[in-house]
C-alpha cells in the first residue's frame, strides 16, 4: 500500500515538472513570436501559440470592426506564429493604402498565397515592382479593349446568356428556384468567349470543373488567410478541402495552358479575345519582358487570377442584387418603373442606356457597400519601414485592411446598416461619382481591384435586363435575410425566389 502511494505521489509529481516545463516552453515560445509585435501598437492579448486565430468568430471582418472599438482603427493580432496589423475605417485604409500607396503595395509571403504562386509568377500575389507593374497595364489595357472599345460585342453576349439565363428559370412555372447556378453559368460562359473565345456548353466537364473551383476556393482560403499559413504543424496533417484545392489550382492552369497553346496560332494583328491580345503585347513587345514579365507561366496565372476574381465576383453580385430585391419590393417596383420608362417594353436594355438609368446604378453600388464580400479584403506587406497613425511599422509586416468596416463608417455614411441605393444619387437625380468614390468594394490605392469597371458593367447590364424581363418575389411567408459565412470572399446562404416573367 505504501509503496503504491509512494509510486502515485512520484507519478504526480512528474506531471507537475511535465506541467510546468510545458507552461515554460509555451510562454518562450509565445515571447519568441512576440519579438515581432509592433511597439506601442495596442491589440488583444492571445492564446499562446496560436493567439487570436481563433477568436475571430465566424465573420472576421465584424470581429475586427467590433475590436477597433477598444483597440483603434489600427490594431495588432496575433495569428499564430505572425503578427498582423489591422486597418479599421475609412481614413486609416486610405491613410495606408491611398497616401501612402506604393509602401503598402506588398503582399506577404503567406503559405497559401506562396503555393499559388508558384515560381513567383501568379499576379494577385506577388509584392509590387516593375514587373507587376508591366503586367498591371497589360491587364488593364486588355480588359479596355474588350469592356470599352468593343462594347457591341460583349453587349451581345450578354444578351445572348442572360435570355437563356431567363428562359430556363422562367420554364419553373411559379416555382421557387435558387438563381445561383444559372447566374454561375451564364457570368461564365460570358467570360470564357472574352478571355479565350471557347464557346463550352453548361454541361461540359470542363467547364464544370471551372466552376466548382469557386465553392473550393472559397472553402480553402479564408477571408484572412488560412489557420495553415500561420500555424505551419497544420500543413502536415492531411486534409480533403485542401488537397482539392490543390487538384483544382492544377486544373485551372492546365485548363488555361491547353487553351493557350491553340492560340499561338494567331496570325493576325486583330486580337479575338483576351488572351489574344495578351499574347500580342507579348510579341510586339520588348524581347528582354518575354521572360521575366510574360512567360507561358505569367500569362496562365494572370489569366487564371483575372477569371476567378472576376466570374465569382460578378455572380455573387447579381445574386446578391436579386436578394435585395426580394427583401426591398419597394425598391425593385422603383427599377422595374425606371427601366421601363427609359428602355421602354419594345426592346431590351442596352449599354448606352447607363446614363439614363442612375438610379439601377445607385443600387448596384448600395448591394455591393452593404454586403461588402471581399472583406476584410486580400492580405497587403509594407515594402519598406514606414509609420501609420504615429506607429513604425517595420519592413515585411503583414497588414489586413478591413474593408467592411470602411463601407459601414459612420463618418462617411449616414446610418450605414440602411439600406438606401438614394445615397448615390445627387440632389439632381444623376449618380453622385463622389459618394462613389467613397465606396470601398473594390479597395483601394495600387492593389485596388483592376477589374471594377468590368464588374460594374457586366453585373449592372445582366441585373437590368433580368429585370427588364422578370419579376423577383419572396415565397410566401419566407423572410429572406442576408447571411454571410467566411470564405476567400464573404459567401451569402442560398435562397430560393419567385421568378415571373413580365
Ligand atoms: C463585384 C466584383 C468584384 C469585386 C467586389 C472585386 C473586389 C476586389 C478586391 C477588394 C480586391 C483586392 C484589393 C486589394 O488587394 O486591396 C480585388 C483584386 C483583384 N481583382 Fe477584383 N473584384 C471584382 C471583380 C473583378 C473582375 C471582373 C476582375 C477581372 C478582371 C477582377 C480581377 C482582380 C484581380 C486580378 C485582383 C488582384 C489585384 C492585385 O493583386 O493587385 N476582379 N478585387
């Protein structure tokens, strides 16, 4: 009995020693990660080891708005082994990313964002240089042809998709139907006549994959990057989303790849597409960039980064807009009034009718500030040491801009948790380009969003014509909200909807 009690005491004891050696090395460890906070930078007090990372609750970007509250708009957190600097507001982002542009240009080498980038190539994130910057006006010169000079044609290709669009779920008689898949597809096969002038049937494989990436992508990459870029242990445990992802990121690269192999072929100097003109500037353009600027490789990931923004931003857009439609009648009976007398009912929307229709545009911009879906927003770097608010921030210091919180700041926007398209308008009716510019969907400063003038013409034109054609209603007793879950962008709960055609 005695000895037993000896061997339980003994036992015990070395639980404690264990204890405390454990409690040592996790306050070492903590200190060790903390070398690398920001002095005087207020900001929670984590976890050991993995800090705040999972404290952020379900919706980061209103945790982080929620924090600034005791913290400031600039804060730092913990996230396991990295500390990150939060950027909360209107004025401290465009203090940040606007002021001082080029400085918080970067992007930080973040696991996920390292694995697409492969060899440095990818566009979306890679640190700002010369090279990126080559590779920006390429994207931007490209994407003017196609959504400005050539409007005509992408209007037709618009009309052609969202009839079908239409069509298809008009055939529901009155049924409820969940618009998301057929907006997926129609915003798609929009985009893969532009970039690649593939012509894919909904049901090609291909295509199908191309589409699935967006449910895995946003799966595997959060809103503020992955508990794997900063608790490096987790990237040796296996895991079914990731692997997934990894399979798809292939795919969209090959996918690209094989496309741009049959486009070498291009002989004359009018590009079709896209990827045509792309391959164009290369050409034309000086040999010593082939290479380093716009390799094979550069070219992919461009093209990869420009679909998979674009074609699930668009989609999500609309499908939010129809959301708010149902929520608002008020506001739709308003459009459907508008649109009618300006279009009138012998012909449908086009282009040219923008102007004319500034109220539609108001709401397009309302939907997209109150649902705010790229929040926080894409992680930035600072390319050098500089100093925000009165804090120095060191060189290579992630930072997170917190792009809800600047589109709900009760500085710029009155009672910001209305929703009110009206703000956008000025005292004459016309769309009020300042309140516009004040808006923060698509960021801010050099890594603002290149392809916002794309993303407001194709999901203002396709949301017009939907309801030039359509009446959207709640089912019966169903009180439609907007949810949101986490994702690389905000995702918003499936919902079904009345469609009538008109
Ligand atoms: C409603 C639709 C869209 C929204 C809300 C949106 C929003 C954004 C935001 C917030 C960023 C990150 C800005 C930052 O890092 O600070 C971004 C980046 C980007 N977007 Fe969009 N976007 C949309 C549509 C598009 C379209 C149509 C394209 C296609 C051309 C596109 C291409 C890109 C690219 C390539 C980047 C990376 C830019 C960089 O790293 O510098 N986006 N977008």
């Amino acid at each position: 009995m005695a000895m037993w009690m000896e061997i339980t005491v003994s036992m015990s004891n070395l639980q404690c020693v264990l204890a405390l050696i454990t409690v040592l090395l996790v306050v070492i460890l903590t200190r060790i990660m903390r070398t690398t906070s920001i002095r005087g930078m207020p900001g929670p007090i984590g976890w050991p080891v993995v800090g705040s990372l999972f404290s952020l609750g379900d919706l980061p970007c209103l945790t982080l708005t929620n924090m600034a509250k005791q913290y400031g708009d600039v804060f730092q957190i913990q996230l396991g082994n990295t500390n990150v600097v939060i950027l909360n507001g209107a004025e401290a982002i465009r203090e940040a990313l606007f002021k001082k542009a080029a400085v918080f240009a970067g992007r930080p080498n973040f696991y996920t964002m390292m694995k697409n980038n492969g060899t440095g190539s990818d566009f979306a994130y890679s640190s700002y240089s010369e090279i990126w910057k080559k590779q920006k006006r390429m994207i931007e010169s490209s994407l003017k042809i196609f959504v400005v000079d050539r409007q005509r044609e992408l209007e037709d290709l618009v009309v052609m998709e969202t009839t079908k669009m239409i069509r298809i779920v008009t055939e529901k008689n009155g049924k409820a139907v969940d618009m998301r898949q057929h907006i997926h597809n129609a915003v798609a096969k929009i985009s893969c006549l532009v970039y690649y002038s593939k012509n894919y049937d909904y049901d090609n494989d291909d295509f199908t994959n191309l589409i699935s990436c967006d449910e895995y992508f946003h799966d595997a990459i959060r809103s503020m990057g992955n508990p794997h870029d900063f608790l490096p242990v987790l990237r040796i445990l296996p895991s079914r989303i990731q692997n997934r992802f990894d399979e798809l990121v292939l795919f969209q690269k090959r996918f690209v790849s094989d496309i741009m192999a049959e486009h070498k072929e291009i002989e004359s100097g009018i590009p079709r597409d896209i990827m045509d003109n792309m391959l164009l500037i290369r050409n034309t353009g000086d040999p010593s960039d082939a290479k380093k600027v716009w390799s094979h490789e550069h070219i992919c990931n461009i093209l990869c980064n420009m679909f998979g923004a674009g074609v699930f931003g668009i989609s999500h857009a609309i499908y939010l807009l129809i959301l708010h439609m149902i929520i608002y009648p008020e506001v739709q009976n308003k459009l459907l009034y508008d649109i009618d007398d300006v279009v009138s009912r012998k012909r449908l929307p086009q282009l040219s009718d923008r102007t004319k229709l500034p109220y539609s545009y108001a709401v397009v911009y309302e939907v997209m500030r109150v649902t705010s879906v790229s929040s926080p927003a894409v992680p930035h770097c600072t390319m050098d040491n500089t100093n925000i608010f009165g804090y120095d921030i060191p060189k290579g210091t992630p930072l997170i801009p917190n792009i809800w919180s600047a589109n709900y700041d009760e500085a710029i926007w009155d009672e910001p948790h209305q929703f009110r398209p009206e703000r956008f308008l000025s005292d004459d009716g016309s769309l009020n380009k300042k309140t516009v510019a004040q808006m923060m969907a698509f960021g801010v400063g050099k890594r603002r969003c290149p392809g916002e003038q794309m993303a407001v013409t194709l999901t203002h034109l396709i949301f017009v014509i939907l309801l030039h054609q359509c009446r959207f209603d709640k089912i019966q007793g169903d009180i439609p909200q907007v949810k949101f879950r986490d994702g690389l962008q905000l995702r918003e709960d499936p919902f079904r909807v009345i469609v009538t055609q008109r």
